[in-house]
C-alpha cells in the first residue's frame, strides 16, 4: 500500500525532532546556568543539595523504558519500532520529562518556561507560534500530499484538480498526462527516459513545474481571501472537539467487562486519520470556493487536449492508412537457398495517413500555437504569485531527504 502524506510526515516529523533538540539543550543549559550562578552565593552543602537536582536528561531519565526510542528521536532515526517517528506513549514521556522547576538563581532573561510543553499534542506538532514563519512549507506538504492521494486515485475527490485547472499551464500538461497513460512508449537507451512517440509533446518535467505552480497559485489565492492553511491547522489541532476516536477500556460496571470511551488521537500514530480529518471537515469547504467553471480557460485548454490529441491514437485504427493504388519497388531483406542474407526486389503497396487524419494534424498545430499563447500571457500574470519562499526551497532542496521514512516503498512525486 503506498505511503500517504509523505511530504506531511517528512515536514512534521524533522521539526518534531529540531524541537526536541531544541528543548533538550535549553532546559540543561538553563539547569547548569542556575547552579553557575549559585555557586558563590550557596555553602558547599547547599551547592551539593543544588548540584543533585540538575537537569541532564539524558535518554534513561526522558524515558526509563523507552530510552532507545528516545535516541532514534534525538537522531531523526525512524525504524520499525517507532514506525511513526514519536510513539504515543514515549510523546507522554518527554512532555512529563521536559520540565524545570529551580530556576531560584537565574535572572529574568536567563530563565526558560518550566514546563516546556504545554500538552503532549506539542511534542508532535508544536504550536502556531512557533511554527507560523513555515506557513508556506506546510501549505505546500499539504496541498502537494492532497494531490498525490488524487493522482493515485486513493481518493476519488477531484475537487483539487478542479481548482488547479484554472491556471492553464497545468491544464494543458495533466491533459497530455492522462493521454501518454494509455499511450505506448520506449524507453531511450542513451538517456534511460521513457518517450512517448505519439505525444513528443509531453515532458514530464514541465508537468511536474506546472503541477507545483498552481498549488503555489492556489496558496497565493487562499492568502488573498484572508486564510492560511497553517492557522486553520493549529485550530484544528487545538480544538478539543477534533480527532476524536472510540477506545475501550476496563468498566467499573460489575456488569460488563469493557465500556467504550472517546479519546483524544491527534498523534503522530494516527497521522493518516488526523489530515483526512482535517482535509475533509476543514480545508476541502474552504477550496470548494476557487473551484472553476467548465468555460474557464484552463477547462477549454484542458479539454481540447485531451479532445483534438487523442486523435494520435488513431493511428491503430483501420481507417487512418489510406491505399494510394500506388505500388513501389523496394528491397527485402530475405535468405537464399545457401542460407545467405540477400535483397530481395519486392513491389509493396503505397500507403499515407488518411486526408481526415492529417486534417486533424494541423488543428493539433493551430490548437498548440494557441495554447503556447496563453501560457505565456499567464505566467507572466502570475510571475510574483509562483515565487518559491526561502523556506520553501530549502525543505524541497535539503530537509526533505533528510527524513526517510520506514516504508520501503516511497513513491512521492518529487517536485
């Protein structure tokens, strides 16, 4: 089964561990910072009585029995014992770990939150505050993991597409998609590429660009309407009313053995149903506005591709070869009676493609230069909207790969 929400995870998953990280060294360092500053203040008993409560936390006091999980976390180290990076209950651990209480010796700037988490839901996800300078990242990972779920037909909801075809170099390269899928190809000896003859047209590549510059279009769009896909998120996260699940557990009842009990799931554990959750309820509402009319541009282009282009396939047809009633000397290869390779003079019937066929050729001409038109006039319309965030560049271009998930079949489209 192929991995969901890879671009998510890999997102949430690195940031789970930076904070960790992070967390980690300011609790120890303020801990040490405190006893510093204590020492020529305190008698020596009094320093000894200070120096056992130090913050080392090192992995056994995080974690007592999970303290080899708690190494895997600290390394971005994902196995099939922590399968979702930061099991529940190691989750419960940290936050319950994370805490300093004696900070009696440090000055106003030198102190740090006692507790450093404020719910376990933060070791996971963090929080707005901290997260909202990677608005973009995260609006793209969901956006991006939204379409792949479309585009392997995990989900049958084409409300995404329907929104992306407005911008129309999209249009016209998923219509040239859709076509080479059941469209005959080789793959190029010298390169490795697999081409597609009937449709020299298509580049993978471009499709790729073009797929990721509508969903920047879209997050542009979605800004300019007043809403970012990172703050209805976090509201999501913090409402107590979300992701919810049934559990059992043990009754008080002397007559039943197990009752039923709703429980808060917004963990890493049960990632795949928190952003259906979240996709369904939240985010797919708010897309239905920039959904586009089928005579928008970007339909009509995509339709008259996907129309006047099929028309390659014909070529399979019985009728797209016409006889000219011309026959043609040629040489065939062929063995004489000693075994040898021989010409062999042969008259073969002239064929040509048929006059409808070629005709339809030159409206595949027209439609092109008229597309490659419109192309150009929107790009440069929306030249500043397709601008890639610094942030952005750098999670694609270096924290993506730094994450590697435990599913051996990772079948991202990269961008």
């Amino acid at each position: 089964m192929r991995t969901r929400f890879i671009y998510l995870k890999k997102f949430f998953y690195l940031y789970a561990q930076k904070r960790f990280n992070t967390n980690r060294a300011l609790i120890v360092e303020a801990s040490n910072k405190n006893y510093e500053n204590a020492t020529s203040i305190l008698t020596k008993e009094e320093r000894r009585n200070l120096k056992s409560d130090k913050v080392r936390l090192t992995n056994k006091d995080i974690s007592e029995t999970n303290f080899n999980m708690i190494s895997n976390i600290k390394h971005l180290k994902i196995t099939k014992n922590n399968k979702s990076f930061i099991p529940t209950r190691v989750a419960v651990d940290i936050a319950n770990a994370f805490i300093l209480e004696n900070q009696d010796y440090l000055d106003d700037e030198q102190k740090v939150p006692s507790k450093v988490y404020n719910k376990v839901e933060e070791v996971f996800w963090g929080n707005y505050a901290e997260m909202k300078n990677l608005e973009n990242v995260f609006s793209f990972c969901l956006l991006n993991d939204m379409y792949n779920d479309m585009y392997f037909s995990i989900v049958e909801d084409k409300l995404l597409h329907d929104v992306m075809v407005s911008y129309i170099p999209y249009a016209y390269n998923k219509a040239l998609d859709e076509l080479v899928s059941e469209a005959v190809s080789f793959i190029d000896e010298g390169s490795g590429e697999e081409l597609y003859p009937d449709y020299p047209e298509y580049d993978f590549e471009e499709f790729e660009m073009s797929k990721k510059d509508a969903l920047l279009l879209l997050i542009s769009r979605s800004k300019a309407h007043g809403f970012n896909f990172m703050e209805l998120f976090y509201q999501f996260i913090d409402n107590n009313d979300t992701g919810l699940y049934w559990s059992t557990k043990k009754s008080a009842c002397q007559y039943q053995t197990k009752e039923r009990e709703k429980k808060s799931g917004k963990t890493f554990e049960r990632f795949d149903k928190v952003m259906d959750e979240f996709l369904e309820t939240i985010i797919k509402p708010k897309l239905v506005m920039f959904k586009v009319a089928e005579n928008d541009f970007g339909y009509r282009i995509y339709n008259i591709v996907l129309t006047d282009y099929s028309v390659r396939s014909a070529k399979y047809n019985d009728d797209y070869l016409v006889d000219t009633e011309r026959k043609d000397l040629v040489n065939v290869r062929g063995v004489s009676d000693d075994g040898k390779s021989v010409d062999v003079p042969m008259y073969l019937t002239v064929t040509d493609t048929s006059p409808k066929y070629k005709n339809r050729e030159e409206i595949i001409k027209i439609s092109e230069s008229y597309i490659s038109s419109l192309i150009e006039i929107q790009k440069k319309e929306f030249e500043q909207d397709l601008s890639v965030s610094r942030e952005l560049s750098n999670f694609l271009e270096n924290d993506f790969d730094k994450v590697e998930l435990f599913e051996s079949q990772d079948y991202a489209i990269r961008v």
